[in-house]
C-alpha cells in the first residue's frame, strides 16, 4: 500500500526524512525517485539527523558516488546520476553495502534497477510548486 505526504519548504521535507529513518531498521535500501531539485538531498538530511549525523554534514555525492556517514547504523548515500550502467555500481562495492549491516539511501535508483534487491522501498518525490513536494512511498518487494 503507497504512503503518501506533502511538504511545503526544505524544512518539512528535512523533518520528514527525519521522521522516515525513525522506522528504519539496518539492511533497509531506500530509492529516491524525482528529478533534481525535487528534495532528494534535503531529505536524506532529516534522515541522516534522525542517525546521528549534523544534516549540515549531508551532501550529495554527485561526483563521489557514495558518502558513508558512521551513525548507528551506518547510513550510505549513493548518486548514481553519472552513472552509465549498474556495472558502475557494481565495481565500487554496491553490493556489499546493499547485504550489510547499513542503511543505504540511492538518489537516481532507475539508473541501478537490476541489481537493486526487491524488498527496496521506493520513494517517488514530485515538485509540485516552486515550494511544495509530494511523496509517494511504496514498499514493491514487501
């Protein structure tokens, strides 16, 4: 069953990634699905500070591919924007923080599908307005 929610400022969607990761257990793999600027990032924030983690420490890994923050449980944040193939994924270790013991967090997921695990939770966030963001949280493998 979809879950769905709406913030209206970066702050909201910050307090929902908080509020999201609260009910997160290790070995979860969260996608998030929008175009950029939808919030990606800034809820990867809220989720990172309900781990542990200054959201101020938060960025997106563009051009690194994966940020690892040490919070309990680990939580790491991939970009796969640049990425051409799931191979990519694949040569930097994908999979071996996919089965560990962390919390993984995919901006651009779509680019990974077919060899992300089926019990991923699928997060699609739209831009609504110039402030206001839907989302839409869909469990598919569960």
């Amino acid at each position: 069953m979809d879950t769905e929610f709406v913030s209206h400022s970066p702050e909201e969607t910050i307090a929902l990634g908080k509020q999201f990761a609260g009910e997160l257990s290790p070995g979860v793999i969260v996608c998030l699905n929008g175009e950029l600027g939808a919030g990606k990032t800034h809820f990867v924030k809220g989720m990172a500070e309900a781990l542990g983690v200054d959201q101020n420490d938060v960025q997106s890994p563009t051009f690194t591919l994966i940020n690892e923050y040490m919070s309990d449980p680990p939580l790491y944040h991939f970009d796969c924007y640049r990425m051409e193939s799931p191979r990519e994924a694949l040569e930097i270790g994908a999979e071996e923080y996919f089965y560990g013991d962390g919390i993984c967090v995919i901006e651009w997921p779509e680019r990974i599908t077919s060899i992300l695990p089926p019990e991923a939770i699928w997060i699609s966030i739209e831009a609504t307005d110039k402030e206001t963001r839907k989302f839409v949280i869909r469990k598919i493998g569960s």
